[in-house]
C-alpha cells in the first residue's frame, strides 16, 4: 500500500500520457511561431559544436533543450539498466522520469523546429551506474540545477506562452528533485542548499549553469549575447 501511494504522489498530477499529449500539441503551436518569426534560423551541429545565442527567446529555448537532453540520456540510461539495490518502487518512479525527461527534450526539438540546436554528446564517465548512491547523487545534482536553471532563465524570456510553457516544465522538474533528495534523506525536499531565505527555489545563471553541466557534455557549446 505504501508504495502504491507514493507512486500516486509522483504520477498521477501529471502521469505519462497527459504529458506526452500536453508536449505534443504545445510544441506544434510553437514551432509555427519558431518558423514564422526565423525561418532562416539554424543552429545544427558543426565541428566546432553548438552555439546558444541568448540574444532572443530561442536561445533561452536552445539552453532549456541542451539541458533536457542531458537529463534524457541520464535517466534512460538509468531506467535501462538500474542499480540492483533499487527497489521495484524506485525502479518504476526512475521509469516515470525519464518519460517525463524524454517528453521535455522532445517538446523543446518539437517548438524549435529547424532553429534547434544539434544532439549533444554526453560524458556520464564520472557516473557508477551500478552504485545507488552514485546515481541518486547524480540525479540530484541534475535535478537541483535543472530547476535552478530554469529559475534564473524565466527573466529572459520575453514570449508569454514561452514563459508558461517553462513554468509547467519547471515545475515537474521540482517534483523529480524533490523525491530523489527524500530518497537521500528524508526531509531534505525543500532545505536550504535549494531554497533560499525567501522561501524560493534557487536561480542560477546560465553562464553558471553551462560551467556544471559541462562536466557531462562532450560537445562544445558556444555561448554569445549572454
């Protein structure tokens, strides 16, 4: 019964399908926008990498796809091959975020159309995806600074269904923190190395943000007009 009732707590607000569906059809509303507004508008991958030009929304989207790619391919990477110590609970919940992972990269490649930037090599090297520890650690650390990155991004977004598209993202992205910090230790959800004295989840810069997850990215990613 326990489990059961975590499960609800972690799927049934926004469970696989609505989501998928949700993506799907918010992301065919702003591809228009992306190709009426920049046809011309292409940032696909070249041998000296990507670039993330923050001059306009389709940077910030660029920067929120770059990141959602690298939580994709390290929760898919989880749910293909879990640790052994993961219970049949945790095994389904880490099935659930990379969906939810999965459906964010997609809705992001989905809105930008030709203006998205290219599929990013990751470097999961430093990552013992046989050891609990090593990958609830690394979720965390994803998680934390995903929803940080969000935060300190929402300011540069000037498009209000940008803006509100971001905000349903992020605040799915808080929920994945939130459960892997309770699995580290129970009641650390919302303590103060993720909230500040305001009460508020922490923002990071992207220049921040790009410097940490550059540790797990392969490709190199240009930054301009920060």
């Amino acid at each position: 019964m326990e489990n059961l009732q975590e499960k609800s707590m972690l799927t049934a607000p926004l469970q696989r399908r609505s989501f998928l569906q949700f993506a799907g059809a918010g992301a065919a509303a702003m591809a228009l926008v992306a190709v009426g507004c920049k046809k011309d508008r292409n940032n696909g991958p070249m041998a000296s990498g990507v670039t993330l030009d923050f001059k306009d929304d389709f940077g910030v989207l660029n920067y929120a796809y770059a990141l959602e790619q690298l939580e994709a391919a390290f929760y898919i990477q989880v749910a293909s091959k879990p640790p052994t110590t993961f219970s049949p609970a945790e095994k389904t919940y880490f099935q659930d975020i990379q969906f939810h992972e999965i459906a964010h990269r997609e809705f992001f490649k989905k809105a930008l159309n030709t203006a998205a930037i290219g599929s990013l090599e990751v470097d999961f090297s430093t990552i013992n995806f046989n050891d609990r520890t090593s990958v609830l650690n690394a979720a965390k650390a994803f998680e934390d600074l995903g929803v940080a990155a969000y935060n300190g991004a929402g300011a540069r977004i000037k498009t209000d269904a940008y803006l509100v598209a971001a905000g349903k993202i992020v605040s799915v992205e808080a929920r994945h923190a939130a459960y892997v910090r309770d699995l580290i230790s129970n009641g650390s959800f919302a303590n103060a190395e993720v909230v500040n004295a305001q009460g508020l989840d922490m923002a990071l810069s992207p220049d921040k943000v790009l410097a940490v997850a550059g540790k797990y990215i392969k490709t190199k990613i240009n930054v301009i007009n920060l």
